[in-house]
C-alpha cells in the first residue's frame, strides 16, 4: 500500500518560500549589478588624518573688477536683505592683506535665507591653487550670520588631495567696509580627508 506524507502548513509554505526565493535572487542581483566593492587601497585611501588651514576670504562687491557680484536682488521692503544672491569668485589669501600671498578661491555663491536677521545661506567650493594642495579643493555648505561674533559652517565634500572629505570652518568678520560693503573674513578650515 503507498504511504501517503503529510506536510504541514509551516513546512510547505517554507518550502514555497524557499523556491520563490531560489528565482527572485539572481532576479533582484541583476538589478544591482552596476554596484561594486571598491579597493580603498586602490583608490589611495590611507590613514584619515586632521588638517587646521587658516585664510582670509575676500569679498570685493565694489570697484571695475568685483569678486564677489548681486545676480537677484531683494525686495525694496527688505531690512535683512532676504532674497539676495550673490555669485562670488573670491580670493583666499594667507594675510588679511589682500596683497598677501593668494592660495586659491572661494567659488560659489551666498544667499540671504533670513527675514529675521541677515543670514546667509553659504555655498562654496574652496578651490586651492598653492603648493601640493594645488587643484584640489573642498566644499563648504551652512549658515553664516554675519552679525555673530563666531560662525561655524560644515565641510562636505571634495577632490583631489579632499577626497571623502568631512570637517567645519569657524568664520570671523576681520573687516567690513560700510562705504564700499567689501569684506574680510578669517576662515579657519579644520578637514579630516585622506
């Protein structure tokens, strides 16, 4: 007499899963197939470590040869100058002078994000034309409000030497003209990169 199995409902849908399961895998794999392990070794990536740089931005929004130049205006009701884009193209230098050794530039643009009080939302990328850091560069994004003693803002990114670089700058107004509205800003850059 044959022997009838019986199979229990846990045991069979385990079973149906397992097989539908065997199918959907090479399936979902195709789908993910342009992404791949990447080698750090490969890529120069080596020991993470900690640099302080110390510059001076220079906004020059005055004079024939402006860096830093007003692309959207704000409302004429605007005591914060909410609205205002501004392209820049500024020069780092080593000094506050802006005749002191020039290390690269801030490329980029600010935006007054603020009805309150005049803050700025800041995007730019520090691009480096100085020694071994010559080519590289890395991004800066955050809130600057102007009026603030100290301001901080986050490193998010870079190339070159900056790679997967990650960090904050701390921003000190060192001049600002009331009659020409050019400006002087210490920056010191604190980045962890490779």
């Amino acid at each position: 007499m044959a022997r009838v199995f019986f199979i229990s409902p846990f045991y069979l849908s385990f079973f149906i899963f397992l097989i539908f399961s065997y199918v959907a895998i090479p399936i979902l794999g195709d789908e993910y197939s342009y992404v791949k392990q990447a080698d750090p070794k490969k890529m120069g990536i080596r020991k993470e470590k900690l640099s302080h740089f110390r510059f001076y931005w220079h906004d020059i929004v005055s004079g024939p040869n402006p860096s830093s130049i007003q692309v959207v205006a704000s409302p004429t009701n605007s005591t914060t100058a909410f609205g205002l884009i501004n392209m820049i193209d500024n020069p780092l230098t080593i000094g506050p002078k802006l005749s002191s050794k020039m290390v690269g530039k801030a490329q980029g643009l600010y935006t007054s994000a603020s009805q309150e009080e005049i803050g700025l939302l800041m995007i730019m990328n520090f691009a480096f034309t100085d020694g071994k850091y010559n080519g590289s560069t890395f991004t800066v994004l955050g809130r600057n409000t102007v009026f603030s003693k100290v301001r901080e803002m986050s490193v998010i990114g870079g190339s070159g030497l900056f790679r997967f670089a990650k960090g904050y700058v701390q921003v000190k107004t060192y001049t600002f003209n009331t009659t020409t509205k050019d400006a002087t800003v210490e920056y010191n850059a604190y980045v962890l990169h490779y």
